[in-house]
C-alpha cells in the first residue's frame, strides 16, 4: 500500500496517509481546528527495489555498449597478463642469480 501526501488548502497543514489505492481520496483537514479541504500532492513515489537473482543494471544494456564493455575487458586481461609474465621474468632471473 502506498503512502500519499496532502496538503490542506486552508491552513496549509502536509501530511502522509498510508492507504490502499482502493481507498477513496481524503477531503477535510485533520487538525482540529481546521475544516479545510485537503489536496493530495505528487509526490516522487519509491524507487524500485528488484530482490533475487537476475536483475543487473547491466541486463538491459546496448549491444554497443555490450561490446564496449567486452573490449575494455580483453584490454584489461592483456595487459595483466603481459604485466604478470614480467614479474615472471624478473623472478625466475633473480632466483637463477641466487642460485649461482
């Protein structure tokens, strides 16, 4: 059930009601004091909140942005690997020096 907003149009007194979309619109002010109408307000509302597997931002994506994505990736493994068989080389060259 969703929580809405009001504001009365005399006193100008905001509230939130949680009530059912079934639910008929409130019309008087709560305070009371007060017998003004009430107006509800748009509000932004709650953001969507996926839970369990499946749901990736990255599920809905471009397929240039998809391949994009691959590239970058196969850069990156490339120039880790060549990095990593570096330190290799360094090492192997060090322990043969040590040996001697």
């Amino acid at each position: 059930m969703p929580t809405y907003d009001y504001q009365c149009q005399s006193c100008g007194h905001e509230f939130e009601v949680f009530q059912s979309m079934k639910d008929d619109r409130l019309t008087d002010c709560p305070l009371d004091d007060c017998d003004g109408n009430v107006k509800r307000l748009i509000g932004t509302g709650a953001g969507i909140i996926f839970k369990g597997g499946g749901f990736y931002e990255t599920d809905y994506r471009s397929d240039s942005y998809k391949k994009a994505a691959q590239a970058d990736a196969s850069a990156g493994k490339e120039s880790k690997g060549s990095s990593e068989a570096k330190k290799s080389d360094s090492s192997a060259s060090s322990s043969s020096t040590k040996a001697e």
